[in-house]
C-alpha cells in the first residue's frame, strides 16, 4: 500500500511538473531575453523530471497516461526549439550589428589617421 501511495505522489508531481512546463511554454513572450529563463527554469524541471522517472522506475511504475505525457512532452519540445531559434536569431542580429559598428569604427579611424598624417601623391605635371 505504500508504494501505491508513493507511485502516486511520484505520478502527480510528474503531471504537475509537465503541466508547468508546458504552460510557460504557452506563455512565452517570444523575446529571446525570457526566452533563456525559460530554458533555465525548464532545465531544473527536467532534472526533477529525470529523478522522478528513474524512482518511478526503479518501483517499476508505467506512466498512467502515456500518450498525455508524450502530447505535453511533445508540445514543450517544440516550444523550446521554438525558443531556441528566436535566441540564434537574435543573436545573429547582434553578430551583424556588431560587424557593421566595426565597419563603421575602421572607417573612422582610417579618416582620422589619414587627417592626422596627410599623404600627397607627387605628380609631376
């Protein structure tokens, strides 16, 4: 009787678990600022998850609802791609921005060095 009990607990928080994982994917703003918060809170609820599998399965437990489990699983995998593909966005916008700043700085700096040290071409005519 007690390990039904504990089964049960073990189940529940796993379904609670689940639950919120996949309504902060719903959630989700679609900034890529959040979006890593996001990936870090779901981190440490995927290692809750990992230590709740293995005790279930050590009690040689199956999930009560399986296919539930792989409906949320599979909609929180697919928010986390998502999320994953606007913060490589996002990055690639600041990589290009970055690459335009510096152009714009060497620019600058060779106008400047050239006023500093003017150069004339000696032409003969």
């Amino acid at each position: 009787m007690g390990t039904d009990l504990k089964a049960g607990e073990l189940q529940r928080r796993k379904e609670e678990i689940l639950k919120k994982m996949a309504k902060n994917m719903e959630e989700w703003d679609g900034k890529a600022e959040s979006g890593i918060l996001l990936i870090d809170e779901n981190e440490t609820m995927i290692g809750e998850l990992k230590v709740l599998n293995h005790e279930l399965k050590r009690l040689e437990i199956q999930p009560e609802k399986p296919r539930l489990e792989e409906e949320k699983l599979r909609l929180i995998s697919e928010g986390l791609e998502a999320v994953i593909r606007e913060i490589l966005h996002q990055k690639d916008e600041i990589l290009a921005e970055k690459k335009k700043l510096k152009k714009n700085d060497d620019l600058e700096s060779r106008y400047i060095e050239g006023r500093e040290t003017p150069r004339f071409i000696d032409k003969k005519i």
